[in-house]
C-alpha cells in the first residue's frame, strides 16, 4: 500500500485477523466452543502509532452480544513504526459453533499525541462443518 498525503491515518493501519476453530479445547457437550485469532497490525503511514485500547463486540450465533474493552492487547500496549507490523494471538469463547467478532483499536499518532480508532473489520469464527 503506498501513501497518499492526504490519506488519514485510519485508513493508514489497517488489521488482518485469521480465526481457528480449536476442537481440543472445546466442548459441545458444556457449549463451549474456543476459538483462536491471530492478529495481523499493518502501519503502512510513515509516522508511529501505538495501540492504547481495544473493543470487541461479540455476537453469538443464538443473538446474544457481548461487548469487550480494555488496554492493549495481551497486556501490552505496542508502538508500531512506520512500516512495520505487529502481530499477537488471543482467543474467544463461544456458547455456540458459530459467531462473528468486530471491534476497533484506539491508537496514537506518537508525535502529535491525536488519538485516532482503527475499525476492524467482522471476522466470522465456525466450528468444522457450519454452514450459516
């Protein structure tokens, strides 16, 4: 991605996300089904940002929402360079096989101190064989 000048920063650090359904520590007998994401953050702009919060919200596939906020991620709150990435693994759990998470980061532009939201996007999390 290359930068435009006139391009927000927002639209700069953009979110990869990879959700993996893992059977062996779920299960459907108690409805709880883990699923793991890996988290990919691309800082393509030329200044510095670091990731103070984060919000997830959660809907299962019975409807129910969840909302999730806090500091960082997995307990850090990283400082991400011009052109680099960082990447980190958590995990979500589920009373069902089927869901889909989305959420935002609040960053920092680290030389002008302008806090700014970096939207990620809905990722669906499945267990083997849904279809919906």
């Amino acid at each position: 991605m290359t930068q435009a000048p006139d391009m927000p920063l927002e639209q700069q650090v953009l979110v990869d996300v990879e959700p993996d359904f893992r059977d062996d520590e779920s299960s459907r007998d108690e409805s709880r089904y883990v699923f793991r994401y890996t988290v990919t953050i691309h800082n393509h702009s030329k200044r510095s940002v670091q990731l103070l919060a984060r919000h997830w919200r959660i809907t299962q596939g019975s409807g129910k929402v969840q909302e999730v906020r806090g500091k960082g991620v997995v307990g850090q709150q990283p400082l991400i360079g011009p052109g680099q990435t960082f990447r980190y693994t958590s995990r979500a759990i589920l009373d069902g096989p089927v869901g889909v998470m989305e959420g935002a980061y609040t960053c920092v532009d680290t030389a002008s101190q302008r806090p700014f939201e970096v939207a990620i996007a809905p990722f669906r999390l499945a267990g083997p064989n849904q279809v919906h």
